[in-house]
C-alpha cells in the first residue's frame, strides 16, 4: 500500500512538472520561431493602433511585451489601455499622434557604455532639433548609469522584425511624456556617421510622436499646407532606410513648428 500509493504521489508531482516544461518549450518555441509576425498576440492592440492611430494594420507586429509599428515605432503591451488611450476628439492633423504635453524639456539620456560614434550622434541629433523652431527644448546627458526621467538611450540586441531590420527602436509617447527610450541594434545594420545622426533625429521624432511622413497612414498635423500632400522626399522622418543627415527638410520644420 505504502509502496502504491509512493509511485501514485510521484506521478502525481510528475504530472505538473512535465505540463509545465510543455508549456514553457512551447513558449520557448514560440518566441523564438514565431515572435513576429503575430497575429494573435494582443490582436486587441493592433487594432486600436490600426483603427485610431492610424497605422496600416500590415505594419503592426507584436511580440510578448511590445507592439511595433512600421519598424521601429515601439508601444509597450503593459498598461497599453492607460498609455496609449487617445482623446478621439484631437483632431488636429505630417503625420502624428501621441503628443508631448507634461513637460517642454526633453532629457535625452545616453547610457554608459554607449559607443563613441553613438554618443557623438545622438549630441549632434539634440543640437538640431534646438535649431528649428518649436515648443521644445532638447538637453542631453551622457555616461548616465540610471535615468529617472527623459529618453534613455542605449545599445540593445533587437530581433528582426517581418517590416525590416532595425536601425533602432524608438519608444512612442505616453501619457504626455517623451517615449522614454530608444534602443539601438547592435545587431542593426552599419550606418556611417552621417547616417547615425540622422538615425537619432528621426527616433527622437518619434518619441516626441512624430510618425513616418511617407507612410500615408494616420492623422497629419494641421495647417501644413502643400506638406500635407505628396511625399516629402527631404524629411528626416520617412521610413525608407536613408538617415543621411543633410538637415531638416521645409516640411519637417514645419511640422514641428506646427505640432508644437
Ligand atoms: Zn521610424
């Protein structure tokens, strides 16, 4: 009886052990083989993104914790419902949406450890965005071990996404404040110098939620005039894999100009 009711119990501690290995092998698998695109992973989010951001749904992939839009435009899958909740009111129209409204300072944070050519980038990205005109001041910071607030910028292995490789993923604004990071692949493509600047440029676009101007795709600033048609060959925001930094286009300054 003793010696029944002992192989019983180890089988029966067996049973949970072996359904979760299953189900963490599966989820292994899962993350590795299909990580994008997926479907299924918070369909609910891609929609919204789809339906009131704007984004074509075809753009939109998700992972686990995250969901990308065109590339390289990051919204968290945490709190997605108290992030990224838009007013469907603002209907002020470049393209646009998650604007930054609770602070007029941007910190950008650029963490130790950065590489030289990065750093140097991401100085030069924050000197050109004070040069145009617009509601916000642009400040940075490097060799920061821990930032509390601004945009942390740092090095980061990024898996390939089904829309491209990525330069670098840019977190979108949420709840007025700056998306709050901005990864670069190490695993990305190489750039040149010029190219890595306007790499920066254009994240810190989006984490102060500018969008790609060539996407067609969601809500454009207002009062832009002939920029709100066609496609801006010159803007620093077109999602086409050329960052060679040659300055804002016309467009982009005013777009900036106009959003803030
Ligand atoms: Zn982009």
């Amino acid at each position: 009886m003793k010696k029944i009711k002992t192989a019983f119990s180890k089988n029966y501690f067996l049973l949970p052990l072996l359904i979760v290995s299953c189900v963490i092998s599966f989820y292994a698998c899962k993350k590795t083989d299909q990580q994008l695109p997926a479907e299924a992973l918070h369909q609910d989010m891609v929609d919204y993104l789809a339906k009131v951001y704007g984004f074509n749904k075809n753009t939109i992939e998700a992972t686990k914790d995250e969901i990308i839009a065109e590339g390289d435009m990051v919204f968290s899958a945490n709190d997605f419902w108290k992030k990224y909740t838009v007013n469907l009111n603002d209907n002020a129209k470049h393209y646009k949406y998650g604007k930054v409204t609770a602070t007029s300072n941007i910190l950008i944070n650029v963490a130790s450890g950065t590489p030289t050519e990065w750093v140097d980038a991401a100085k030069s990205a924050v000197t050109a965005w004070n040069s145009i005109s617009g509601g916000l001041t642009f400040s940075i910071k490097t060799n920061v071990n821990q930032s509390t607030s601004g945009v942390s910028v740092y090095m980061a292995e990024l898996p390939g996404t089904f829309w491209k490789k990525p330069y670098a993923l840019a977190e979108y604004p949420s709840g007025g404040y700056p998306g709050w990071r901005i990864r670069i692949n190490t695993k990305g493509f190489s750039s040149t110098k010029s190219e890595k600047i306007g790499i920066m440029v254009h994240e810190i676009g989006h984490c102060i939620g500018l969008t790609h101007t060539d996407s067609g795709e969601g809500t454009l600033i207002g009062n832009l005039g002939t920029c709100s048609t066609g496609t801006d060959n010159a803007s620093i925001m077109k999602d086409d894999g050329t960052y060679s930094w040659s300055g804002f286009s016309e467009c982009d300054k005013k777009a900036y100009d106009a959003f803030y």
